[in-house]
C-alpha cells in the first residue's frame, strides 16, 4: 500500500526549493533597464527562517540567474543557492555530498519539467498547486496553495508541526 505522505514528514532534515513557480508565481516583470523582477511571498520567507533556525538544512535550486534573488535569499540566512542550475542534479549531488543528507531525508518542491529528475531522487517529492501536470504526477504531496502564494509555507509548517517545532521561540522576520 502507498504511504500517505504525511509518514514521510517525520523523517524530513533538508528543504530544497525551486525559485520560479515556487518561491515566486512565476510572474517576471521587465523594467526599462531590462532587469527581470519578481516578487516573493513574506510568509514563505518566515517559514524559510524558521525551519533554519530549528536546524533544518535548506538549499535553493534554480535555472534562473537574478542576483536580487540571491540577496533576497541570503538575508533569510540561506547560503547554499544555486542559481543558473539549469541540470539540477549536479548541484543536488553536491549539496547532498558535502552535508552527508540522504535523499529520503529531503523535501523537494519544483513546478516545471527542469524539476523532474531532482523530484524523482528524493524522498518527499512536493510541487504548489499550479504545476505542471508532470510534476503533479509524481509529487507525493500537491500543496493546496499556489506558487508564490505560500505552498513554501505549506510545507514547511506541516513538517516542524509533525517534529513539534513549530513556533518554538523563533526570531524571524520575513
């Protein structure tokens, strides 16, 4: 019988996350300088903290290249971010190697095809709402929530709630 996703929760020690479609709605704005904008969801970035400061690994994995991102990230205290990751298992590999996860001990959260191999890898393979429907086939778990719009939040809350440490004495603004 297939385990329900939430007998995985228990067992989660690293967050590995996509950008576009996940910590964003996919959205890109050009301004007239051509930068490429995107917005990200503060609650995302509260549970981004939180999980970190109760000792979660959290990693971020994505094709795209905007430094804004990078510093947008790197002030929530994340700093393994790998950004123009456009084969996602080469950095995969390579986190996991240097601080010895195993891939049943990580959840993933992709959107789009690129996702596809990493989410195949890992023990908790997730994706927001509106992914594609490839992604959704072989996500354990489909948030309720949109990209961008909390499925970050989603999940981590769901999975320090099943260790108990949800909302243990946390210093995080998002």
């Amino acid at each position: 019988m297939e385990k329900s996703y939430k007998e995985y929760l228990q067992h989660i020690t690293t967050f590995i996350f996509d950008v576009d479609g996940v910590l964003t709605d996919g959205t890109v704005i050009i301004d007239t300088a051509g930068e490429l904008l995107r917005t990200m969801n503060v609650k995302d970035g509260y549970a981004l903290k939180a999980a970190l400061q109760q000792g979660f690994n959290v990693c971020i994995i994505s094709g795209g290249k905007n430094e804004g991102v990078r510093q947008r990230l790197k002030g929530l205290g994340i700093t393994d971010i790998y950004l123009g990751a456009h084969h996602k298992m080469e950095p995969l590999d390579e986190y996991l190697d240097i601080y010895a996860i195993k891939p049943e001990n990580v959840l993933y959260m992709g959107d789009d095809i690129p996702d596809l191999p990493v989410m195949k890898m890992v023990g908790l393979p997730t994706c927001p709402q509106d992914a594609v429907a490839e992604i959704k086939e072989i996500s354990k778990y489909v948030s309720f929530k949109k990209g961008g719009k909390g499925c970050v939040r989603d999940v981590i809350e769901q999975v320090l709630k099943v260790q108990g440490k949800w909302i243990k004495n946390f210093d995080a603004e998002a």
